[in-house]
C-alpha cells in the first residue's frame, strides 16, 4: 500500500514537472528572430523580423538595434504602426521602433507580426547580433538580448563569403537574382544571364553596382511581400521536435499517474 503511494506520488510529481517543461518549451521556441540567419558580405540584404506574442497581452511596440558594421538603408513602411529610427552623431542608423499607431491593438495573443527592412552587410565574414527590445500593453518589456541558449537570445547572422551564403542572400533580396542573371550593371548588350565568373565577381565586390538601383532592386524585393520562412530555421524544426517528444511523454505520465491512483482506491 505504502509503496503503490509513493509510486503514485512519484508519476504525479514527473507528470506536473514535465507538462511545466512542455509549456517552457512552447514559450522557448517562439522567439523574436531576424532573417535570413547566413547572407553575403557587401551584400544589401532584404531583412526580415519576425515578432510572437509570448503573453495573454498584446505587444505594442518593438525595437531593434542596428549591429555595429551593418549599414541600415530603409525600412517597409506598414499601415497600423509608426516606424522610427535612431542615429549616432555620424548619421548611422542605430535602432529602428516599431510601434502601434491610430486604432491598431498591437500583436495580439496567438499572433505574430514580421517587419521588413533593407540594410547592406559588413565587408568582411563576422557574425551580427540582433538585439532586440520587446514591449507589451503593461509595461512590460523582454529583453532579447541574451546568448544562444539563454531564455531571451538575440538572433544571429553569419555574414560569410562563402558561394552557398552568397546563394542565400539573394533570395533575401540584395542585387543579384536568384537565377545569377545580371541585374542591369554589365555593359549595354549584355541583355542574357551573365557568366558564374562575372556573377561571383560582382557578389563580392560591393562597389562595382550602382548605389541607387542597388538599393532600388532590394527595396523591389520587399514591397512584393517575399519574407524568409523562418520556420524552415534548423534549429526552430530541432525545438519542435523536442518540444514533440516531450508533449507525448507527459501525457504517458499522466496516464500512468490516472492508472495509479484507480488502482490505489479500488484497494
């Protein structure tokens, strides 16, 4: 009797402990995050933030730190909410804020919001940080700006010279197209796609475009409304899973704490 008690007690305790984990982990895996998490050197990037509502309030303001060596160029503008930015006395862009505006209620429980924005990467292969600062309607302000692993992380990019990178970045909308065809800079006549060599060239000399359409080309790229998808990030699907597994074994906990305490009160 005693140890059919303390077996019970035991299975109710890991059931409450791991459904505490599971709720954790659901909270863990929406974080504020900035793609794409790898783009080119020199590259202008189309860059997209993606902010959840963790609470049962809704967020009504945002704000992003510009990392140092990543040039801020432009940002989408979006109805229901004021757009701001911050600059140093060089007049560098620093941060940029989103916040509600006229009668938007902000992002609400069970949603999201993504905000684009266009920005030219650092010359050489580092890794930027997004810090970011997150408000909600009580005052309340998250603070992502904690290492990989912590429970409010800032989100990276690895800005690499590296072809695949390169590849990636214009996806995410700086001046060459996916396909490698040439965005208008070669010489006149040169209307076909241009050659890997001159295509890779190009990538990674920032200076042999034309700042205007440069800039043109990206900006096109957002208005048409083609986000990243960062759902398809590596480490989002691995957090999935696991917040999977740990969904189905809490629920055998409790099923097996049920059978227990039937059992205990049939004795």
């Amino acid at each position: 009797m005693k140890k059919t008690s303390w077996v019970s007690k035991l299975t109710s305790a890991m059931a409450t402990g791991a459904a505490a984990f599971l709720l954790f982990s659901g909270l863990a895996s929406a974080h504020v995050t900035v793609n794409p998490s790898v783009a080119q050197t020199s590259a202008w990037q189309t860059y997209t933030i993606k902010i959840p509502s963790e609470k049962e309030l809704p967020t009504t303001k945002i704000t992003l730190k510009i990392p140092e060596g990543v040039a801020f160029k432009q940002y989408q503008p979006l109805a229901g909410w004021k757009i701001t930015t911050e600059k140093n006395d060089s007049n560098e862009v620093t941060s940029i804020t989103w916040e509600i505006d006229g009668d938007n209620q902000g992002i609400l429980a069970g949603q999201f919001q993504q905000f684009n924005f266009v920005a030219q990467n650092p010359k050489t292969e580092t890794e930027v940080a997004w810090d970011a600062f997150q408000y909600y309607s009580d005052g309340s302000i998250v603070e992502w700006t904690g290492q990989p692993g912590a429970n409010s992380p800032h989100s990276i990019t690895t800005i690499s010279e590296d072809p695949a990178a390169a590849g990636n970045a214009a996806t995410g909308g700086d001046h060459h197209s996916a396909d490698g065809t040439s965005d208008g800079h070669d010489s006149a006549g040169t209307a076909g796609t241009a050659t890997g060599d001159k295509a890779s060239d190009t990538a990674t000399d920032g200076k042999k475009g034309n700042d205007d359409t440069t800039l043109g080309d990206a900006l096109s790229d957002t208005v048409t409304g083609q986000p990243n998808n960062t759902d398809s990030d590596a480490g989002t699907l691995k957090l999935q899973q696991a917040t999977l597994i740990v969904s189905i074994l809490a629920l055998i906990m409790s099923f097996l704490g049920i059978a227990l305490a039937t059992r205990r009160k049939k004795r």
